[in-house]
C-alpha cells in the first residue's frame, strides 16, 4: 500500500545545483537530498510529550495499532536495515515508532512510485526568495522583511500546490476515522507521528532561495530546504552531539553538520542525537548494542521530554494550541520561525551569507561571525525547544481527538476536550476530496507528472 523515498547518509555533502530561471524542477531534485525533520532525538520527544498527554483510551488505541503486524514496505533487507516486518516489530511503542518513517527510506523499494511520494510527505516548501550580491559576505535583514508575514496564513498553506505533508497528515488522520483494514491505520498511525513532527521542523516549512547576477546573468540557487546552504569550512560547522553505540567507555560524541537543514534537523544541539540505523536498534549488529544503550537512551528521551514539558506549563502558547487544531496555522508559523531564524533576529548582525562561484557552479555558505555556533545555539535553542514542544502537544491532542469518545473525557476532565480539535478531525472525515493515505499516493503523482 504505502511507501517512501531513499535518500541515505543524514550527513552527506551535497555539491551545489545553480538552477537559472528552472522553477519546474525544484520539486524534483529534492528528493536527492536527505529530509529528515528533527532526527531520531527530536522525532521522539515530540512522540513522548504526545504520549504522556494521551487519555486513557487513546493511549490503548495507540498501544494496539502499533502492535499490528507491519510486513511493508515491500523491500528486501539491507546491510543495516532488517525486514520491514521486523523493523516495525523493533519500533513498536509511540516513541520508537516516530523514528519509523525516517528508517525505511533506507530500503530499496519495489515501488518506486510510492518511495517517491512519501518521501515528498515530510516536507512542505514555503518559498523565502531573496535578492542577494554576489561574493558579499552579509546578514539577511531587509531581504526578510519583504515576505508580507501578514499574508502567510492557513489559507496561503491550504492553496498551495504541493503541500504533501499536510496533506499526508490529513489522509493519515482520515485514514485512521475510516474502514480501512487494521494494518492500514496501523501505517497511517506510524506516518502521522511522524508527520506531526516533521511539520514543525522549520525548514521542512521553508525553502530559502538566492536570486543573484554576476555580470549581466542572473542565477538562483534553491537551497532545499536549507539542505545546500553550506557551513564552508570544519570551524565554522556545527557540532551534532548524539549516543555513540560502538564505545562502551564513552557513550556520547558528536558528529559535524555540513548544512543549515541539518543544524537544525539536530535541533540546532541542543540534546544527544539518536545515531544512524548502522548503530541502532534498527540493524542487526546494532540490536545488541542497543539492548545495553537503549535503557540509557529511553531515560534521557524522558527526562528532555518533561523537562521542556514542564518549562512550557504556564506559557500562554498552550491556549494558542487549544484554540488551533489545523496543521495549516502551525505550518505557516513554523515558516516564519524558518525565516526569523535566518535573519538577524535572533544574532543580529553576526549570522552572514554568502554566494561565491566554484568550478562547479555556486554555493551558498553561511558564517557565524564570532566564529563561535555555540553562541548562535544559546540564542535559539529555546525555540526549537518550542517548536518541540507544540508539535509534541498538537499531535496528543489530535490523537486524542481521534481515539476518545466523549464519556471518556468526562474521567479525564485535566487533559481536556479540545472543541477545535474535534471539529478539525470531523472535517477532514466528512471532506470527500481528503483521501485515504493508499488514494493520495496517486492523486500527487498526478499531479507532479511524475514517471519513474
């Protein structure tokens, strides 16, 4: 039924693709790069803050479906990577199952149609084109200032063309209202936990370009997501710290980041990211490593998910969240944080861009002016933190909203009946141009003209 695209290394350097004046084919040269919102760390967070707000009977629902017997994609197994039977055996529980979705883009599929769609599933690309000089190293500030922020709402969101995450996540959620067969909604689940996170990744919203002339030619460079927006040297990257499996002496290294997307995909470091599948539960050596590390790693996925839990009790984002169920409002925010967190808003004048031309082409490079990441990191970290947080709180009561009767709430009255939610999942049921997930698959691939 369903199925994902096949990008491989979460670090892997991109060379620079310059694109003059081919709008067309943006769309598909994504799919090339990695686009994996938050990394296993931030996936589960989000998944354990969702859970620990579930009620009673939505948490029972969710135990049960993701239990279901997963035999798919339909793919053989790899170097590091089980049968997807028992890779979704592995990944069972809400925690682990946020981190699914991202797993079996590693597989070779036998339907490339359907590992082309859902690859385009995590991502929404809000477009953020700005004029930019040639071979001038400068901060973005006027260049942001002339999106209208004013105009990016939910409605900008719902006519999009191609807005596949949203649209997974409703199909995913309509999917779930229908009579699909147990392991369908068992799918759907697993990409709706996913999808809810990856949502508000900011820049799985936004699509930062560079329009530029050097002599009379113009150029643009789509950055994808920020994936070819480059840290151009090792002292000016980032530090990526996550669990390192291989050494029982010291359980925790870093990695270094090469791009925007992935410095933020690692939320921007702020915690110790959950490895690559060759060291994780997701392979065969891996396993047993992480039947030593995994309770180790389980506890500090706790303890981030109730600290920022607990950080976040008294904001008043919680009645924004109460009162906004639809994907579409948090979307076009998560957007504007994308843009905010490229322009001297958060590091004035100390974050700079810059387009130089190679052998190849050109790049887009971004510098921290102090040299120093870390001071960039203090600054935002508590808005990733955020954007964890609301994504972690939209996403229970969603699935509140879907598994919990209403007599049910009456006994647990503290995590609330969300009137908003409840009518944004009746809408999505009684929309007869929402699909199921199996429909949508066709319906994009018509749409973007897509042949294998």
């Amino acid at each position: 039924m369903f199925g994902l695209g096949s990008p491989k290394a979460r670090f892997m350097i991109m060379n620079t693709k310059i694109i003059s004046r081919a709008l067309l084919a943006c769309s598909f040269l994504f799919f090339s790069l990695p686009s994996l919102g938050w990394w296993g760390t931030g996936h589960e967070i989000i998944a354990a803050i969702a859970y620990n707000n579930l009620t009673p009977e939505a948490k029972k629902h969710v135990n049960s479906l993701l239990k279901e017997n997963v035999d798919w994609p339909s793919a053989p197994a790899t170097k590091y990577l089980p049968a997807p039977r028992i890779l979704a055996k592995r990944l069972n529980n809400c925690v682990l199952a946020s981190t699914w979705a991202d797993a079996i883009k590693d597989y070779k599929w036998s339907n490339t149609k359907e590992a082309y769609v859902y690859s385009a599933m995590h991502f929404i690309d809000v477009p953020m084109n700005m004029k930019f000089p040639l071979k001038q190293k400068i901060p973005i500030t006027s260049q942001c200032a002339k999106i209208d922020w004013d105009k990016l709402t939910s409605d900008t969101i719902t006519n999009m063309k191609n807005k596949e995450v949203v649209s997974g996540t409703a199909s995913a959620i309509k999917t779930l209202l229908s009579r699909e067969s147990r392991q369908d909604k068992a799918l759907a689940l697993r990409f709706l936990i996913h999808f809810a996170g990856d949502a508000y990744m900011p820049f799985h919203a936004l699509n930062p370009t560079f329009s530029f002339k050097d002599g009379k030619d113009a150029h643009v460079i789509f950055t994808k997501g920020a994936n070819l927006l480059f840290f151009p040297d090792r002292e000016s990257s980032a530090k990526m710290w996550y669990y390192n499996q291989h050494d029982s002496q010291n359980p925790v290294a870093y990695v270094v980041t090469k791009n925007w997307h992935g410095f933020w995909d690692g939320a921007v470091g702020s915690y110790h990211n959950i490895p690559e599948p060759s060291n994780s539960p997701y392979n065969y050596n891996g396993w047993k490593k992480w039947r030593v590390y995994g309770k180790k790693y389980r506890a500090y996925i706790n303890q981030v998910a109730d600290e920022i839990q607990s950080s976040f009790a008294k904001d008043p984002i919680n009645t924004e969240i109460k009162q906004n169920a639809s994907l579409e409002y948090w979307v076009a925010k998560t957007a504007r944080v994308g843009c905010l967190a490229l322009s001297s808003k958060y590091y004035g004048d100390k974050l700079l861009f810059e387009i130089l031309p190679t052998d190849k082409g050109y790049t887009a490079s971004v510098y921290f002016a102090d040299s120093d990441y870390k001071n960039y990191e203090d600054k935002v970290k508590s808005v990733a933190e955020k954007q964890i947080y609301i994504a972690g709180m939209h996403l229970a009561y969603l699935l509140n909203a879907i598994f919990t009767t209403k007599n049910s709430y009456a006994d647990d009255a503290h995590l609330g009946m969300q009137r908003s939610y409840e009518e944004y999942i009746g809408k999505i049921s009684r929309n007869r141009y929402i699909p199921t997930l199996d429909t949508l698959v066709d319906k994009i691939l018509n749409r973007r003209g897509y042949t294998p």
